[in-house]
C-alpha cells in the first residue's frame, strides 16, 4: 500500500513540476519534437551502423582480407568456393 502512494505521489508530482517548468504545450511539443528528431537521425543510424558492422578483430580481418584481394584485382570470392556454401557459414 505505501509502494502505491508512493508511486501515486511522485507522479503527480512530475506532472506539477512538468507544468510549472513548461506552461505552454507548444513549447513543451517544440523540444519533444527537436530532441525525438535528433535522435532519429544522427544517434539511431550512428547505432545500426555499429550493430550491423561490430568492431570486433574477426570481422576486421575479414574486411583486411576482402581490401587486400581487392587492391589485388582479385574478386570477393575465390576460385574454389561456392556462393552457396559462404552463405551457409
């Protein structure tokens, strides 16, 4: 019961607190909308990047191999190995 007043409390709290620093709805809708669009379009890309790509020295000394055999005039795929199978790896 304390846990529920408590909650209960510190949320309309937050609300007066939120009232009191931004009287205008349009004001508070003015910063939503600039920090939400920031965040959509340098910090979320910046994060896929980094997942899709990691950092970690396995997929760098694939990417160091990929560059040598292609400042070697060589294609990504050698010879001997089947599109197939790289795929199954």
């Amino acid at each position: 019961m304390a846990k529920y007043l408590i909650c209960r409390t510190l949320v309309v709290l937050f609300l007066t607190v939120t009232s009191y620093l931004f009287p205008s709805v349009n004001l508070f809708l003015v910063l939503c909308g600039s920090l939400f669009g920031t965040l959509i379009t340098i910090i979320v890309p910046v994060c896929l990047y980094n997942r899709a790509f990691p950092s970690d020295p396995k997929y760098l000394a694939m990417d160091l191999k990929a560059n040598a055999n292609n400042a070697n005039g060589h294609d990504e795929l050698d010879d001997t190995e089947e599109p197939l199978l790289l795929l199954r790896k």
